[in-house]
DNA sequence: GAGTTGATGTCAGGAACTGTCATCACCGTA
DNA sequence: TACGGTGATGACAGTTCCTGACATCAACTC
C-alpha cells in the first residue's frame, strides 16, 4: 500500500465529469473536485493544467496513436487515404468509451470554454497529422489541407456518433462521411 | 460632447492589442488594460465577455457578412461553390484590415487560450454557413460537411495571408485553395 | 539507516470575473 | 426651467482560478 490512495489523477477526471455533469461547469469548484476525489485544489493544478484539461488530457492517447498510423500506411496510399484510414483506427479504440463518450459529450457541449477546447485538441491532432504526412513526404500545403478536412469530417462524424446514443459504429459512420465528401468536391 | 471621450470599445480594443503585442498576453492584465484606455476595469467587461474576447468581437460583422452572401448566392449554385464564394465576399472586407490582421494574428499565435478562441469563432462561423446552406434547402448533413470543408480551406488560406505579410490578395489565395482541394479529393 | 525522490499538503497572493449600488451627463416632457 | 428617466461609467466587495514557495512523509536506494 502507497501512502496515498492509488490513481489520484483517475479519481480527479471521474469526480470532475461527475459534478460537471450535476451542477454544471460553472457551479462546480475545483476545490469541490479535489475534495470529492480526497485531494486538494492544488494537486489538482499539478495533474492538470486547468479546469478544463481535466476531460482533456486522456486525447494524448489518440494522437499518437494518429501519428503512428500514418506512418505505419502503406508507401503507396494517397494521403487522403492514409488520413481516412488512420482516422479510422482512431474511431475503432474510442468505441471502447462509449459509456462515457456521451456524458462527457454533453457536459462538453454544454459550455462555451469547454467547445474551444476541444477545439484546440482537434487542431492539435491536425497538426500531428500534418507533420506525419509531412515525414511520408506530402508536400506541407497538400498535407494540411487534407488533414484539416480529415479532421472536420471526423467532426461531424463525432458528433452523429456521441450525441446521437451511438448505436452505429464510429469508423462506419466515418467511412460513410469520407465517402459522401468526394462525391460533394467532385467534378470541378 | 459627451460626459466621456467617444468610442471606449474601440479604445479598449486598441490598448490591448498594443499591450497584448508589447507585454504579451500573460503579462497584461485589463487593470492595465483599462488604464490605458482611461477606463476602469469593470467597464472593460461591460464591453467584452472576457480577457480573450476583445481581440474577436469584431468578427460578428464577417459572420453576419456570410450569412448574407449565402443567401443572395444563385440558386442553382452547388453547395461547395456558394461557401466558396462567402468566403471569397469576406475575404474581400479583411483586406481592409491589412495593417492590423499580421499583428493581431501574431498575439493569438503566441497563446493558446486565443487560438482555442480563434478556433471557436471559425466554429461559429461554420455554424451560420451551415444555417445559412440549410435555408436554401441544402441537406442537413451535406450543408455541415461542406460549412466544416470551407471553413478549414478558409484557415489554411488566412494562415498563408496574415503570417506570411499578406503580398498576395486573400481573396486569391483562397481560390487557389479551393481548387487545390478539389484536386486532393478527385478520384474515388 | 541516512539520504534522495516524488507525490501530496499548506499557505499566501495575484489576477480574472461578478454583483451591487452610486454617480452624473444627457434627453424628453411638462 | 425643472424634473424624472436612461445609460454608461465608477467604486468596492467578494468568489474562484491559478501559481509560487516551502513543508511533509512514505518508498526507494545505497
């Protein structure tokens, strides 16, 4: 037995997404946070940046697991393809959160601050996905702009998914989005 | 003349972007903020919802602009042509702004709290475009793909404009990124 | 078993933001 | 001309977010 109880950092990300979840974002605390978790409102700024990054930081996970993709791509793959595919295998590990993927969804969408955020975790897996691209060799302009569209699409892909109860599967409705892309950009 | 010099917003948004550029955004405080602009710091969040939100709030007018060209588009136009050409009508009106745009993207650039902030504007953007597509009766899901598309085009090409010293026409440059795409997506 | 390390606690303090009430030029109206 | 309403601002107290500095103490190392 550790002197103190094991896994503060999980029991502040629980105890957080509980009480944003019943009073709301802005009625809860950080003191209320780290004394639901058993700690204090300063160890919580020590495992997380602020009180936003605490639904946050688990993304890290996911980017890697981007960047590693695109490299592990077939040499041959387009870029659009290797996006779409790593996208994918993105899609097919967070159906391991979908009980917690919508409740932390909702808590999400219920606040402004807590938007951008997310919008700048997703900014920052484009940017993981530039820069991969960027190592197979994409021309850097060609490489954001399919990038950031990959990301848009998984956007909204997302969002069917985790708002709408997930009851498909996430990498299927993100084919079907890539697939629906092409035809709208196609024939100009 | 009033009881107060004319025009606080403006001279509130000016002290910061100066501020902003000279001390960096961490270092400035709005008590400092307000000083300059011979105001109290109460009444800076009269004007503005929050420290970030000063460096924004003119982007309603490019917003509504949007909205507005979306809405006067021909009818018969594809979805993908009439963002493209909103986005084209707005970037038209930021050429005016060619002296302030480079330093104030140079501030947001060197924070992340205004980049998320940025980012949320883009969203927002995004949003009316999508509203916009659906009153002239484009699918739901199709008016937010191809929103979510031209606003990421519109990102990458702002990119190339503000920080790169804005030589070329935005305009231009946006144009360019429109067909670009078309060719990255062509083919499946 | 003495020293080191690492996660946590304690405390003080700055800065962001909010609520509330006071002030006072301007404006319309009698 | 007086007079009440309006709207922008000031003054001030209070909460919360976040940081820096130092203390504590189990576990680990030699």
């Amino acid at each position: 037995m550790g002197r103190w109880e094991p896994d503060a950092r999980g029991r502040l990300e629980m105890a957080a997404l509980e009480l944003y979840a019943e009073h709301g974002y802005d009625q809860t605390t950080v003191a209320a946070i780290a004394e639901r978790a058993g700690l204090t409102e300063r160890t919580f700024f020590r495992h997380f940046s602020d009180k936003r990054e605490v639904l946050f930081s688990r993304g890290t996970v996911l980017e890697d697991l981007l960047t590693a993709s695109v490299a592990d791509a077939p040499a041959d793959a387009t870029a659009y393809d290797v996006v779409a595919a790593a996208l994918e295998a993105t899609a097919t590990l967070l159906e391991g959160r979908r009980e917690i993927a919508p409740r932390r969804q909702a808590v999400i969408d219920a606040h402004p601050e807590l938007r951008e955020r997310e919008l700048g975790k997703m900014t920052s897996w484009a940017a993981a996905l530039t820069a991969a691209l960027g190592e197979r060799g994409v021309e850097p302009r060609l490489a954001g702009l399919v990038a950031q569209t990959g990301i848009a699409v998984f956007r909204v892909s997302f969002e069917t998914w985790a708002r709408g109860g997930a009851t498909d599967d996430l990498a299927e409705i993100l084919r079907d989005s890539f697939a629906e892309l092409r035809s709208a950009t196609a024939g100009g």
